[in-house]
C-alpha cells in the first residue's frame, strides 16, 4: 500500500508536469520561427536606419549647396542691380 501512495506522489507531479509542457513544446517550431523573422526584420531596420542616415548627410549637403548657390545669386543680382 504504501508504495502504491510513494509511486503516486512520485508519477502525478511528473504527469503533471509533463502535460504543462507538452504544449510549449509543440509551439517551440513557431516561436523559433517567429525569432527568426523578428531578427530579420531587425537587420532590415538596421540597412534602413543606415540608408536613413547616409539620405540624411546628403541632405544637409544639398542643403549646404542651396545656401552657397543663394547666396551667389543674391551678389550676383546685387552686382547688376548696382
């Protein structure tokens, strides 16, 4: 008797616990392609945060430019003008 209360206090934890696991288990196909993906859309945020940056320099040296070009236009048009 007493061993059939030893074998049940042993095997129902496990049963238990093997039932709660079975269905993280059965999902780790998903989530490992669901890591997956997450980390390839990082990478394309990091190649976008990059062009990003790259259009954002090229922009200010446009920028740049336009100042300079306005601001020979602006002595050009006061030479003719004087």
């Amino acid at each position: 008797m007493l061993k059939w209360i030893v074998l049940a206090l042993v095997l129902l934890p496990l049963v238990a616990l093997a039932l709660a696991v079975r269905p993280v288990l059965a999902r780790l196909p998903r989530l490992r392609r669901a890591a997956v993906a997450l980390q390839r859309r990082a990478a394309e945020a990091e190649s976008l945060r990059v062009a990003a940056e790259s259009l954002q320099e090229r922009a200010e040296g446009l920028q740049e430019r336009l100042d300079t070009t306005e601001r020979r236009l602006t002595l050009i048009r006061a030479k003719r003008g004087g």
